[in-house]
C-alpha cells in the first residue's frame, strides 16, 4: 500500500510540473502565432447543436479546452459557471472546449457539477491541435472583430473583469 502511494504522489507531482512548465512557457507567447484564421472550426455541443466561431462574431469570445480529467481543469470550472451566468450574453460568448473525450463522460461530468455554458466536443483533437493546445487548461480571449487579444495557459480564478480588462 506504501509502493502504491509513492507511486501515486510521484505521478501527481509530475503531471504538475509538466502544467506548471506549460504555463510558465507560454507567458511570453504571442497570441497572434495561434492561427491565421481563427474561423476555421465547427464543433457540436453536448445536445448536438453545431457551433462555428464565425457565428459569433461581434461578441467577445471565452474559448478554453478542458478536459474532466484534468484537476486545474475542474478547479477553474466552477468560477467559469459564476462568470457565465453573469455576464451580458449580447456582449460575450462562453465555449468550453472538451479535447478527446467521449460525449458520455462529458456530459456526466457536466450535469454533475451544474455547468450550462455551451461545452463543444473536440474527440479527435483537431481543433486543439489548429489552436496549437499544449497544455490544458488553455483560454483564448478573443475580441469582436476576431482578433486573439490572450492566451492564457493553466487554472485561473475567473471573473468577468478579467476579461474586460484582457479586451481593453
């Protein structure tokens, strides 16, 4: 039983340096280097509703990739319901990415913690792959006219004036 909790403590302290090294990487990112054409994707949400990016342009976007797996993931969720719940739905659009999860556990995973904010799923991780994902959890800020104003990389506590303070 000790063997099994060492072992145990040695793969989560790995897996947090390895979230940790990807954050610290990726302060100095330039968040123009994602894609040339952030447009380009279309993914369906958890009740099979097609969401391309394109159709919301105008409003601020929120994009983060998760997973449930992911412990900074499931930490910085529930002040992402907070934020989304909040906010003026004219001015900000919310899509929570899921990367390489089946519909099933996802959904779980939602309806469990009492998340409504559009979760998109992204099974083959193509659209984390054009986003050049390297660590999860990873938010992009994007502004009304489409433009990658953030990228930021690892659990944050949000609220609603972080964003405005990122478009600004």
């Amino acid at each position: 039983m000790k063997k099994i909790m060492i072992v145990a403590s040695l793969i989560v302290g790995v897996l947090g340096l390895f979230f940790i090294g990807n954050f610290v990487l990726s302060m100095g990112e330039n968040p123009q280097a994602v894609s040339p054409d952030i447009y380009s994707f279309t993914l369906k949400d958890l009740n099979g509703n097609s969401h391309n990016l394109a159709d919301y342009k105008g409003k601020v976007v929120f994009l983060n990739f998760w997973a449930s797996w992911c412990p900074p993931c499931r930490e910085e969720m529930p002040a992402m319901q907070k934020m989304y719940v909040s906010w003026d739905k004219n001015k900000y659009v919310m899509l929570a990415i899921n990367t390489g999860e089946d519909k099933r556990t996802v959904k779980e995973f939602a309806g469990k913690n009492g998340y409504t904010f559009p979760i998109l799923l992204d099974k083959d991780g193509r659209v984390a792959r054009t986003y050049k994902i390297t660590g999860i959890p990873t938010t992009f800020i994007i502004d009304g006219e489409g433009k990658v104003v953030s990228k930021i990389v690892g659990a944050r506590d949000w609220t609603e004036a972080d964003i405005k303070i990122i478009v600004e």
